[in-house]
C-alpha cells in the first residue's frame, strides 16, 4: 500500500512540474522522476541531498536514458516519510 501510495506522490508532482519533468516511473518504493534536462535533474538532486539530506540519486551518463532522479525509500518507510520526502521534492522542484 506504501508502495503505492508513493508511486502516486510522485505522478503528482510530474503531473505539476511538466517543464522540468517528462513522467514519472517505478515500482513500490523505488521511484523515477525523469528529467528534460541532465542539469536540471543534478541540481534536484543536489537540493534535495545538500538542503533537506534526502538521499536522491542523479542518473545522467546513459546515452539512450532520460536524465532521472532516483529513490529508494526503505521498506520502514511510513506515510507520513512518504509526504515528508514529497512536500520536499516539491520545494525544491518550485525552486527552479
């Protein structure tokens, strides 16, 4: 049920951020917000690791993949993580 409630939050914000974010993919609580732009995606990542010390992971070095934001949330993980971690990515992202 976490897994999918958090695989929501993260459609949400795609579905808000339509400049910057293409879609977002996953399964559970492994999520993708993908990327237009490799910048873009690094300085995400960068905020949220640096401002909030939420652990997102940049991919940017294949050729044939979008630029993506990646998470792996624990399997503790509670809904109230889950909105914690979503209003942060939504700061940040507002921050661009």
């Amino acid at each position: 049920m976490l897994g999918q409630r958090w695989q929501e939050l993260l459609q949400q914000l795609a579905g808000r951020h339509p400049g910057f974010i293409r879609r977002a993919e996953g399964d559970g609580l492994l999520g993708t917000l993908l990327f237009y732009d490799a910048d873009q995606a690094v300085a995400f990542c960068r905020m949220m690791n640096e401002q909030y010390r939420i652990d997102v992971s940049a991919q940017t070095y294949k050729a044939d993949c979008p630029p993506a934001a990646l998470t792996k949330l624990p399997l503790i993980a509670s809904e109230k993580l889950l909105e914690f971690i979503a209003d942060k990515m939504e700061k940040a992202l507002a921050a661009f």
